[in-house]
C-alpha cells in the first residue's frame, strides 16, 4: 500500500490550501480515510476522517474550516484547508483503515507553512 500526499507549500494567514492523497495497493472504496498533523515538537493530531461509505467527522478546532472528501474514481482523498493559520503550520500525513479509527497504512506527509 502507498499513500502519497501532495499540495503542501508556503501559503499567507487566512490563506488556504487543498491536499491530495493519492492511494494506490488498496481497493480504495474500501477504506475509511483519515488526515492527521504533526507540529514541530509536538505528538501527532488527528484532524478528521471520511468513512468507505462517504460520512466525515472531523476534530473540533477544524470544524467549518477543513473539510474532507473523496473520489474514489481517482483513489484520491483531499483536504481542503481555509482560512489558515501560522498555528497550521505542520506536516501533514494520510491513512487508510478498514476498520473505523484504526489506521494501518500512512503517508510520508506533506509540510504545510502559514505565515503570519
């Protein structure tokens, strides 16, 4: 399984950005999908997920900024990132689980910077 993220870079305070992942050695439609950062110095965070059937959740301090979603056509999943903050800056990372919350496969993550 490879789950490679791409769409990270260098955006400005209330700026936004769309990340990709694109999957590939999975039957995709089966997977629940997750997103997930890291800031420097700190444990890894879980930002929101979308489930094989299309239903996401996502982590409180995101809500109404990031949202998640899929084509399945494409084996891709995004995550669409508005009004950023510098306190976004961080890697962020894909994962793929078959079963809901637990992820088996992950991506080597894409650095995100928002300056101020």
């Amino acid at each position: 399984v490879q789950l490679q993220a791409s769409g990270g870079g260098l955006v400005q305070a209330g700026g936004y950005l769309r990340l990709s992942c694109a999957a590939s050695g999975l039957t995709f439609r089966n997977y629940n999908m997750g997103w997930f950062r890291q800031i420097p110095g700190k444990e890894r965070e879980f930002l929101g997920r979308i489930t094989r059937s299309g239903i996401t959740f996502y982590a409180d301090f995101v809500k109404g900024r990031f949202t998640i979603f899929r084509d399945n056509a494409k084996n891709t999943v995004y995550l669409q990132m508005n009004s950023l903050e510098p306190e976004d800056t961080a890697v962020y990372f894909c994962a793929a689980g078959s079963i809901l919350t637990a992820y088996e496969s992950w991506g080597q993550g894409t650095l995100v910077t928002v300056s101020s």
